[in-house]
C-alpha cells in the first residue's frame, strides 16, 4: 500500500517537495528510485535508513506489515521530534500500539487508502490520535486528498472501512475476472472478453461519477420490464449478494483484529 501511495503523491507533484522512502531490499527500492522527487534507500544496503530517513521528516508514513510495525516503531521512535507526524498505513494496528511505543511527544493518526491511490482515484479513512489537533488532521487529510477522496471517522470504524474500500479494489477485480470467464464461455475471444468486461465496469463507474444519481436508479434505467436484463439481475438476485457481502466482509473484519491482536 506504501508504494501505491507514493506513486500517487509522485503523480500529484507532492513529492516534489522530497520524499525518502526505505525499503528492506535493493530490488524493492529500485522500483521507486526513478518517482520525481523520491529518494529511495535500500536498507540492505543503508541500515540506519530507516531512523536517518525519521530524523529528518515532519510526516512519516508507515506502511509495513502489521506484525512489524511495533519494531519499526521502537527502531525510529527516539529520532523522531517532538510534533511529528506519524500515520499509520497498516491494517489492523491501532492508535494506542503506536502512541503507547512512541509516546506523548509524537502526534499518530490512523489511516486506510486503498490502491487507486496510483490512478489518484483512492478512498482513504483517516482517524485522529489522541495528540492530532485539527491543524494536524487537515495537514493529513490534504496529503490524501492529493491521491483521492477522504473520509474522517472514529478508529472504532476504520477496521470495517477496510473491509468495504480497502480491500474493495480486489472484490471489483474478481467481478471482472468472472464477467470476462462469462464472455469466454460464450465463445468470445478473451482479448474481446477482456474488452467487453473491462470496459463496461469502467464506463459504468464513469457514468455513475459523472451522473451523480444513485446506483439502484442507474440500475433500473438499464433494466427493462420483461427484458434480457431483468432476467440477469433475477438470477443474480437468488444468489442473496446482501448476505454474501455481509459474510465476506465480516470474514474481512475479523481478520483484521487478528491482526490488531498480533501487532500489540
């Protein structure tokens, strides 16, 4: 997630400003040295990367593994200043694991972008520490809004924010990838296949975006009484996709305070 943020904020000219990020292996910082404004360090090679890079930031973006983050936070905590700003792009962890390792003198914030971050087309949760004033929170919530949209909410709903955009990237993925097998089936080519299923996502969500209507009135417009798309959606409806959706992101929601448990 770390990475797809940044090629955004590199996208969006915010990098400009310089933006060092660290990552474990050459290989993995190659892939980011050539972003504008990005420098971006190998720890294999620089081991104080990572306190060196937090010594010198104002905003510190952290966005490890989970199970990680509380060494992470021991390493660079006592480089950071006082008044810095340190937010949280890992799933799961929560607020107090990382004010109660950095303490009182670092300002935390919890948030939740999803991949579209690359395109500047994310959704990002944010949820204020118990040190960010509003100063710090709309300086946090300017950065995202350089990638995508913003949504303030308690950290009591940021793990259930993941489940609908965080991971919601890859539930639209997976349709088009069983839209594209329907279109195969059918004895279209799967360069076409991948065409039709592509593009008539795209161009929907487009549609949607530029329409400003509700989704179930897009819907219905499609569908016309006794037509070959009212017959579709009957036959989608005896799946229950309320409850299927339910089942899966509630499957997603217990994973990520699994997740919280493990990090603490």
């Amino acid at each position: 997630m770390g990475g797809a943020i940044l090629q955004g904020l590199a996208a969006s000219g915010l990098a400009a400003g310089g933006v060092t990020a660290t990552n474990r292996t050459a290989a993995k910082a190659a892939e980011l040295a050539a972003l504008p404004g990005v420098t971006s360090i190998a720890l294999e090679s620089a081991p104080n990367g990572n306190v060196d890079a937090a010594a010198a930031a104002n905003i510190v973006l952290v966005g490890v593994k989970p199970v990680m983050v509380p060494d992470l936070l021991r390493e660079i905590g006592p480089s950071l200043r006082p008044g810095t700003l340190v937010v949280s792009l890992a799933a799961g962890v929560t607020i107090a694991t990382f004010e109660s390792i950095l303490g009182d003198d670092i300002v935390v914030l919890r948030s939740m972008p999803n991949t579209p971050a690359v395109v500047g087309k994310a959704v990002t949760g944010l949820a204020a520490g118990t040190h960010a004033t509003p100063a710090d929170i709309a300086v946090v919530r300017g950065l995202f809004e350089t990638v995508g949209s913003v949504i303030e909410v308690d950290e009591s709903q940021i793990d259930a924010l993941s489940t609908i955009s965080g991971s919601g990237p890859a539930y639209v993925f997976l349709l088009i990838e069983q839209f594209t097998e329907a279109a195969v089936n059918k004895g279209f080519t799967r360069e076409q296949s991948r065409l039709m299923a592509e593009q008539t996502f795209i161009g929907a969500a487009a549609l949607l975006d530029a329409s400003g209507e509700d989704p179930a009135e897009l819907r219905r417009r499609v569908t016309s009484p006794k037509g070959t798309t009212e017959r579709a959606i009957a036959v989608l409806e005896t799946a229950n996709l309320a409850e299927l959706f339910d089942e899966a992101t509630d499957a997603a929601l217990a994973r990520a305070r699994e997740l919280a448990a493990g990090a603490s």
